[in-house]
C-alpha cells in the first residue's frame, strides 16, 4: 500500500524565536516536512519558486518582502501553493486584500501554536482557515459582497480574465503593467476594460478605477 504523500511547508518570520516554535510544531506532526524557513520576504518568495511547498507560512510583516506582497506574486504567476498568513492583530482591511488575493489561511499569531496545525491541514486539502476571533469580519465581508452582487449582477458575468483585470485595476496598474502581467497586449487590456465597464454599467472616463478601488475587499 502506497503511503500518503508528506505535506511540504515553508515558514518565513522575521522573528527567530516565534519561527523557532512554529518549525518544532511542525517538527512534531509526522504527516509534515518542513522544507525551509527564513527570516525575509525576498528570500520566502525565492525558496516558493524553487521548492514549490503545498503549503506557505508566511508572516504579514517582513523585511524586503510582506506576506501580502508575496501573496500577490503568488496569484500573479498561478503558483500551487496555498498560503497562510500570520499576523499580530485582525485589521479587517487586511484580511480583506488577503482573501481577495487567494490567501487561504489567515492566523492571529496569539493563536497559532494552538492552531497552526489544524490551518495547515485545512489549506493544504483545499479549505480555508480564519482564526475564530475574526468571524466577525467574515460577517461582514460576505453581507458586502451579497450587496454588491444584488447591486451589480454583471460582475457574475465577468470572465476569469476580466476578473483578474479588474482586480489589477484595482491595485492601481495601469494598462501596460497589466498586459505585462498577463502576457498580452495593451490594446487586448484596453478591450477587457470596455467589457468590464459595459457589464457593469459603468461610464465615465474614471468609473472603472473608482469602482475597482471602492469595492477591492469584495471581488
């Protein structure tokens, strides 16, 4: 009988000590291997390129590199690789750009040695995990989005593309960083803003851009 594949994780913290106790809690779980862990953003982001973990710890506030910032790099480039974010307070506005980025695991670090392991399992299957003392904010950004949708019913008819242009947008690209992210022209980006307007019945020179910025937390 074939055994099950170990479950490969990197942790990036930039402080040693709270770092520490999250490798010897990863040391501690046999279904586990701990493929790396380092103290910067710039050097998590080179070792998720090379090592492909499942599954990528990462703290929201580091040197050279945050977690939010990989994250985004991580959506940008399709990588497999489900992330979890640590952080030292529930700023709702965070949790909200990090779901929208495609985090799956969002941790109060009070709470990950009683929880780190549990989130792990849970992205790593294809689930989310949200420390239970942010539920309230979940509340909230589900209800906002549900009002968004009864207000804009186009956005469900948006292509995965201009879903993806429009969170761009949203990051404040312009056109030609765009095209360049997705490896296709400037006047192919300009088509899939006219689209996204017209389905959503936006007009306006700017009512693309105010409306992307408005609602970022709710794509």
């Amino acid at each position: 009988m074939r055994s099950t594949p170990l479950v490969t994780v990197l942790i990036a913290d930039d402080h040693p000590i709270f770092r520490r106790g999250l490798c010897d809690i990863i040391a501690g779980d046999s279904t586990l291997r701990l493929v790396g862990e380092v103290g910067d953003g710039e050097q998590a982001w080179r070792l998720i390129q090379e090592l492909r973990p499942a599954v990528a710890v990462l703290d929201i506030h580091m040197p050279k590199r945050s977690g939010i910032e990989l994250a985004r790099l991580v959506s940008q480039q399709h990588l497999r690789v489900a992330l979890i974010i640590l952080t030292m307070d529930g700023e709702e506005a965070l949790l909200n750009e990090a779901l929208s980025l495609g985090v799956k695991g969002y941790l109060l670090k009070e709470s990950a040695v009683t929880d780190l392991l549990q989130a792990i399992h849970l992205v790593a299957g294809g689930e989310c995990y949200i420390s239970p003392t942010l539920s309230g904010a979940l509340v909230r950004r589900q209800s906002a989005r549900q009002e968004l949708r009864a207000e804009k019913p186009g956005l469900d008819k948006l292509s995965p593309t201009e879903r993806e242009v429009l969170k761009l947008i949203a990051e404040d690209r312009t056109s030609k960083e765009i095209a360049e992210l997705l490896g296709c022209s400037h006047r192919t980006v300009e088509s899939h803003r006219q689209r996204i307007s017209q389905k959503l019945e936006l007009s306006g020179s700017h009512s693309l851009l105010r409306f992307a910025f408005d609602h970022k937390a709710e794509f």
